[in-house]
C-alpha cells in the first residue's frame, strides 16, 4: 500500500501541493517494469509545529515495488523497498533514472527539497548511495542526457524557488482566507547542469550559462529541436518564461526560447508550466512541445517547424477550452490506441482552494483527461469512457510502459495526498511495434536516440527514445509506434545520441524488437 504524504498543515507551505513523481524501470533485469513511488515527509521535522492534518496512511520514504507477473498474467507487485536500499527519508519531489556508470543497470537520482540522492544499481536487486551531483535547494525534474555526445550520461536538474519552512509567506484567496501562495513571491533560482566524467559529476551550469538564469523550474525534456544532430533542453517555468538552452556543441548553451516563440503563449504571457514532454505531433520528422498548466490556462501546443522556431497552435488543434478548467502536471503524449497518431492523458489536480470545494476534506482534487489525437487535432474523451467512474484526486507524476507486457502503453499516475493509480490499456490487437535499443557506449539504452519507421508507401514515422518529460517523473525506456492503416513497414532507422546512423531490418506488427549498436548497416546522415 502507498499513500502519498504531504505533510499538510495550516500553514499552506508551498510544496504540499506540488509532489509527488513516480519512474517505471526494470530495476532486477527481469523483463518487467517495476514501480518506485516518491513520498514526502515533515517539512520541518525541528520546528514546534501542529501535526499533519492528515497523518501517513503508509510507511514513510520512498517505495519501490517489485512487479511479480504471475503465469495467469495477473499482476503482482511486493514492496521491496527495505531490501533494495532505496529508503530515501527526504522531502522528495521526483526522480530520474538512467545507467550513468554504463554498467547496463538503471540507476536514480532523487530530487527533494534539499538534498538530493544518487542511488548506484549494484546490479544484484540492490542500490547503494553514492556521492552524486548535489543540490541542497528545492530541485524539481530531473533528466539524464548526453549533452556532450561522449557517450555516456550527464543530469540536468530544474531548481524551483528558495522556499524553506522558516521562510513560508502568507497568501490569501480573492475571497481573503488563507490559501497556496503563488510560486513568484518567492525568488526563482537556477538550474544546474552536471558533467559525467567517468562516474563521477562536475558541475557545469556556469561554464554552459545557466549559472545566471533564474527561472521557477518545474518540468523539463530534452531533443534535438532544431535538428542540428545535438541535444537541446526546454524547461517548463511555472509563472516566468520557458527557457530553451539550444546546444552550441561547445560545451555552451543559449536561451533562445523568446526568439524561438516558445518562451510565452501567444498573447504574450508566460504561463503556469508544469508538464513539458517533446513529440512528433504532426507527423513532419521534428519534435513539437506540450506543456500543461494551471486552471484558466490552456494546455499549450507548440508546433516546430524543423529549424528550432515555435507557433502556438493550441486553439488550432482544439486543446485550448477543454483544458482551461483544469491544472495540469504530469502528461503523456504517445498512441495509446494504435492508430497512428499521438494521444495525450493529462494529470490533473489544482494548487490553490476550489471555491466548488471549499469545505471539503481536500478541495484540490480535479478529474484527469484523455485527449484523442485525430487527423484534425485532440478530441477530448469523457474520462468515463476510457476508465471507467474514478473519484477525482489531485494528480501530479505520470510515467509510461508496458507494465504488463502486452504490447500497448500502460500509465501509473501519482497523487499529491493519495494512493497511485494504475491504469492498464486493453487496447486490442497487434497493430503495434516496440523498439528497445543497446548502445556500444556507456549510455547502454540509447536515451536520447531517434528511432523511424520507413513504410513500403515511402513514408514514415519517428519518435524519441527518452525516459524524461511529463512531470517530476520516468518512462520506459522504449520507443512504440502505433501502426493503424499504415503500409507495410520496409526497414527501421536509427539515429544514436553521440552522432552516427544505421538501418535494420523491418519488424513484424506486434513484435518488441531490440536493435544493437553496430549490427545494422551504416546510413549516411
């Protein structure tokens, strides 16, 4: 059992309301996906204050759930938590996870409200704790990637504000009670940028020139939007303008977001980000943006047009008004029914006092949403339809994988003040392809590498193997296509990370492949 524990009080200290995360990782090398859940704890454990208005309903610390397929196909899952070394005490806030030591093992890095953890997988059903990149601040998002293209993994960590229990500020609702403060009473601090040199991180953020740039941090995800063979960074500010670090190749990155049309909406303003993840949405071989936001805001689409520059297409692809009355956090954006196109389920829960639910026990709780990705835009689906009636909660983390091994996208949601959920997809049939990759280098799963389809009707599909994205959360690290009416597939491309392209052989509708590094044939870029 896993309730999430804020730590709520009558203070409304800022970071009740903004955890937790979750990651889906095959932490034992078994050929499933394993759960690790992010929990909270008192916010300052020193100080004379009133007890939590809602005591833990479970065990303290993070938690790590072992997924135990039976024969039958049922799922399983025993907390392995004490046994696996992964009971982190902190104030934790989200996760990422990636081999960072090259061994083939998916290893974590813990991001709290000061400090956070990296855990090492010994590679036997067990972390250890090791001197990691640091930060004693509030840190958000996390992702491993390959900034440097040197083959193996380096961590970029979004940082919020400087809030801390001593410092918590009084903020009030139009109607004058008491209520969340907005993020920007606080100062923003910046982000940092860590170095892999060997298994062990320097911190680069200054000489990068992220030193100076103070932003409220909360989601980040990273690819190569202006196609120039180099991985970028987008961060999803919440309240101040998204920073786009376009890589120079030279160590150095440069905000480019307000040149690029990705820094505010379209009238001007910068948005509430929380969510961001990075996708072919139209189909043109680049990455477009989502990013959700807080209620009376849209859910925001930007459109790249192949060259790194942005439009706000939101209203135009009819995602605009369905997602005003909502906040979202945690997204994804994959083919959850095989059609072809992208879909997007969107964690939804509020941050300030509901007016229709003042009075009730935990007035922040909203329905989640499922968007249809259609040839016109996103179809909103009544949350009922897909499944089925659910209490509302207030949602934030969601990963994505195939949890049960059935070849279509699973989806584990985590809520602030709650359990987990667990949604399983029953799309049917085998209209589907899942590719896993080994690399030759020290990034042994490929993050960060670009995967395409080509059909035997000369066109084609792409996606991006990545772990990062949606909110304060990790993905399986595996690229699925949804095949619908396409043609028949004719061979499959990769790009990988560090530079250098190959073709393999066409795959069969409804297989899980794995493409190793090297055994296909080389492609001219």
């Amino acid at each position: 059992m896993f309730e999430h524990f804020p730590d709520v009080s009558d203070e409304y200290r800022l970071p009740e309301i903004m955890g937790s995360g979750v990651a889906l990782l095959d932490f034992d090398g078994d050929g499933d996906l394993d759960v690790y859940l992010l929990q909270g704890a008192p916010l300052d454990p020193g100080a004379e204050a009133p007890q939590s208005k809602f005591p833990p309903k479970s065990s303290l610390g993070n938690r790590l759930f072992e997924n135990q397929i039976v024969p039958s196909g049922e799922l399983m899952f025993e907390d392995v938590t004490q046994r696996a070394g992964l009971a982190f005490g902190g104030y934790a806030m989200g996760v990422a996870v990636g081999d960072y030591d090259g061994d083939r093992d998916p290893d974590l890095y813990v991001t709290a409200l000061g400090p956070n953890a990296l855990y090492r997988n010994a590679g036997d059903g067990s972390f250890e704790l090791v001197d990691g990149p640091q930060d004693e601040r509030w840190s958000c998002s996390a992702t491993f990637v390959d900034y440097d293209q040197d083959g193996d993994l380096d961590l970029f960590v979004t940082n919020y504000v400087d809030f801390s229990a001593r410092n918590n500020k009084e903020c009030f609702s139009p109607v004058g009670l008491r209520d969340f403060c907005n993020p920007t009473v606080y100062n923003p601090v910046p982000d940092r940028l860590f170095r892999n040199d060997g298994g062990r991180f320097a911190d680069m953020s200054v000489e990068a020139g992220l030193g100076d740039a103070f932003g409220n941090g909360l989601g980040v995800t990273t690819a190569d939007l202006n196609n120039d063979g180099r991985p970028d960074i987008f961060v999803a500010n919440d309240g101040t303008e998204n920073q786009l670090w376009i890589n120079e190749g030279d160590g150095r990155f440069e905000n480019e977001a307000m040149l690029a049309g990705a820094a505010v909406n379209a009238d001007g303003r910068a948005e509430a980000g929380m969510g961001v993840l990075a996708a072919d949405f139209d189909g043109d071989a680049d990455d477009d943006l989502l990013l959700t936001h807080n209620t009376l805001e849209t859910n925001t689409l930007y459109l790249n047009n192949g060259r790194g520059q942005f439009f706000d297409a939101t209203n135009r692809f009819g995602l605009g008004i369905d997602s005003m009355p909502f906040t979202g956090f945690g997204l994804a954006w994959s083919d959850f029914d095989h059609d072809g196109r992208l879909d997007a389920f969107i964690a939804n829960g509020a941050v300030t006092v509901m007016e229709s639910l003042r009075g009730e026990p935990y007035p922040f709780v909203q329905d989640n949403q499922f968007f249809y990705g259609l040839p016109e835009g996103f179809q909103m689906a009544e949350g009922t339809s897909v499944w089925g009636r659910l209490a509302p909660l207030a949602s934030r983390g969601l990963a994505t994988g195939d949890i049960d091994l059935d070849g279509d996208l699973d989806v584990v949601v985590s809520n602030n003040n709650g359990p987990a959920r667990l949604y399983l997809n029953q799309t049917s049939g085998d209209r589907w392809i899942r590719i896993r990759l080994e690399s030759s280098v020290a990034n042994t799963h490929g993050l960060g590498a670009r995967v395409g389809l080509r059909f035997t009707d000369g066109t084609g599909a792409w996606r991006r193997l990545h772990r990062d994205g949606s909110f304060l959360s990790a993905s399986e690290p595996t690229v699925h296509f949804g095949l619908g009416g396409a043609a028949e597939v004719r061979s499959i491309e990769v790009r990988w990370p560090e530079g250098g392209m190959e073709t393999f052989p066409a795959a069969q509708a409804g297989q899980t492949v794995t493409l190793r590094q090297g055994t296909g044939s080389p492609k001219p870029e």
